[in-house]
C-alpha cells in the first residue's frame, strides 16, 4: 500500500485583483492542491466573488497588510490542516505550473522551508523592479552574513510544512512577513532550500514596489525586521 500524499492548501492574500485570481486559481496543479484560501484584504472591485467562481475558500481581512491576509488565511485551515502551506501571490506574477518544483524539497524530506526564487529563475524583462532588486540583494546579504543561509531571494511564492510554520510563531502584519519567516526559520534551524521559478509582470499595479514611497516602505520594514530579530535575540552563534 502506497502512503497518502502529503495534503498541501494554498494561501493567496489578494487586494482588488479581480483582472488576475481567476486566471491563478484556475492554474492551480490539480489534485496536488487540495484547497485554495483567498484573503480578501479590503478589496473594492470584485476580487471575493470572482474567487468563490473559480473555487477558492474566500475570507475577509478589513485591516490592511499582506502579513494580516495571511495569518486570516491559515486561520481559516486550523480546523482541518494541511501537511504543507504554499503561499503565491494573486496578481499572476507567481507561475502556479512551478508549485511541483517548489513542493518536491518537502515531498522529499530535505526541507522544512522552500522558497521560489525568481533571482535563480527566469524573470520577464521588467517584471521585478529595479527597487525591488535592489532590497532584496541588501536583505539577502544580510541574512547570509548573520544567519549563514545562503538565501537569493524573499519571494513571496514559498512552501512550508505546517508544523513547522507553527513553531515560527508569525506576528508580522505587512510588508516584514516573509522575512520574518525566513529569519525565524533560521534561527530555529529549520532546513531550508531554495528553487528557480519564473516570475511574470504582474497584471495591475503592484501596491508596493509600484510605488516609490511603498518600496521605501517595504525596504524600511524588511530591514527593521531583521533589525529587531538581533536585538532581541543575539546574533546566531551557530549559522548554518
């Protein structure tokens, strides 16, 4: 007798991406999603009743934040959840045909904690902005040097195991929630690994590196969060 698969759900925080959730939810891997749960973080064009079209579990977040999206989200799959979460964003950026490659470290035991990594993969031309670039290779650098994980990337389109993102413990409300991620990961030693995956132009405007003052903001908040992970706890003494 063949062991069950592991049961995987989706997470996607969505602020009006009515032109775009369609089209990802229906991208979807079938059977190796199980469900699909869509925050509706306050959007006011018809993001909810699209999602619920196309299958999606849809919860509502008032208060604004990518990192508050997700936590309603996983609040939603408590009751019956997953083995793995895969978290990928709704403006059709993330490419749902990657989800297998983004699994597969999991699904093979090497790793607790996978992110995709659009620097490893192929990316559109213009498709990651020259901001966004530009935080991203500060904020990975500085995880090497403190935490000793090689990181490229803190992409959005990432896996966890379940169990594991339960010992992390994740506050963040906004833009600081994927690296709080990645530096608690790090801390707790959780094995990590990355993947390539390609990474298309969003459909819409990005709400962050869209504008130049949201990519200021995110890079503040991404590197304050790093910040204030080392002033609470000490530099690591054993990075991996």
């Amino acid at each position: 007798m063949t062991a069950a698969a592991p049961a995987v759900d989706v997470v996607i925080p969505a602020l009006d991406e009515a032109d775009s959730i369609g089209l990802v939810l229906d991208s979807l891997p079938r059977p190796l999603i199980r469900s699909a749960v869509v925050c509706d973080n306050g959007s006011r064009d018809r993001t909810a009743e699209i999602a619920r079209a196309h299958g999606a579990v849809v919860v509502n977040e008032p208060r604004r934040g990518y990192g508050s999206a997700c936590l309603r989200a996983l609040r939603a799959l408590e009751p019956d959840p997953p083995d793995i979460v895969l978290f990928m964003d709704a403006d059709r950026s993330d490419d749902p045909a990657d989800a297998a490659s983004v699994l597969e470290p999991i699904f093979r035991g090497r790793a607790d904690l996978v992110i995709g990594s659009r620097v490893l993969g192929e990316r559109e031309r213009g498709a990651l902005t020259p901001q966004a670039r530009a935080g991203n290779w500060v904020a990975t650098r500085l995880i090497r040097a403190l935490y000793g994980v090689r990181a490229t990337d803190l992409g959005p389109f990432r896996a966890i195991r379940w169990a594991a993102l339960a010992e992390l413990g994740m506050r963040d409300p906004d833009f600081g929630w994927t690296v709080e991620m990645q530096v608690k990961a790090a801390r707790r030693g959780l094995r990590y690994e990355e993947v390539p995956v390609r990474y298309r132009k969003r459909i819409g405007r990005s709400k962050i590196s869209g504008t130049l003052s949201g990519a200021v903001a995110a890079g503040v908040k991404i590197l304050g969060t790093i910040a204030r992970d080392v002033a609470r706890h000490g530099r690591p003494t054993r990075p991996r």
